[in-house]
C-alpha cells in the first residue's frame, strides 16, 4: 500500500540517483518560476517593469533571476523586454497602421527617438 510507495520513494531519493533527480525537480522548479516571469512581462509589456520587482515576484534574488533568466532565454531579462516591446510595436505598425511614435508609446517607450534607434538596430529599417 501505501507504506510501500513511500518507501521506494525515499530509497530511490537517498540513493545514487538521488540527486540527479533533485537537480531535474529544481531546475524545473526555477524554469516555472521563469516561466511566471516571462508571462508576466508578456502581459504587462508596456508597464515600467523594473527587474528587481520580477525578481521579488518569483522570490529570488535579483542576481539569482538574471542567472535563472539568462539559463533559459539566453538573454538578460532587460533585453528580453526590450526585443519583446520591439516585436509588439512592430505588430502594431504592420497590422494596425500605427506610427512609429505611436507604437512607441503604446509599447511602453517613454522617447520615440530611443524607440527609433533601437527600432533600426533591431530590424535594420526606420
């Protein structure tokens, strides 16, 4: 029964593939956590974000999140959201017929000159 089950579940943990699958469950425990992360950006996009407040919202530390961030998005959590905001005005110019100044301001850009340059290095076009 039952007793049985919890038995083998703690041979199997104490033993030598113990840890391996402690590291498996932890790193999937951190990728959720980045995962919630990457929502919450993905949905408040055009809020000031600050990445202290995402860290503090998964509980980690600030420089744990960039770790962890960086581990599954190869990218900083502060370019993320800067390509993420790119991508979005983008949408918006393309399918909405926005102005660049517009989309800038709607995806969260406070300059449109910042917007703009940044718009050119990411796309190659103005």
């Amino acid at each position: 029964g039952p007793h049985i089950v919890r038995e083998i579940i703690y041979y199997v943990l104490t033993g030598p593939i113990g840890g391996a699958l402690l590291s498996l469950v932890s790193r999937q425990t951190q990728f959720s956590l980045i995962a919630r992360a990457l929502r919450r950006i993905e949905n408040h996009y055009a809020e000031n974000l600050s990445v202290d407040a995402l860290a503090a919202e998964v509980n980690m530390s600030v420089s744990a999140f960039h770790h962890n961030f960086k581990a599954v998005t190869q990218t900083s959590p502060l370019q993320y959201l800067k390509r993420y905001r790119l991508h979005q005005a983008r949408l918006l110019m393309l399918h909405d017929g926005l102005k660049a100044s517009a989309a800038a301001v709607r995806v969260g850009y406070e300059s449109p000159s910042q917007f703009s340059r940044e718009f050119k290095r990411y796309f190659g076009v103005t």
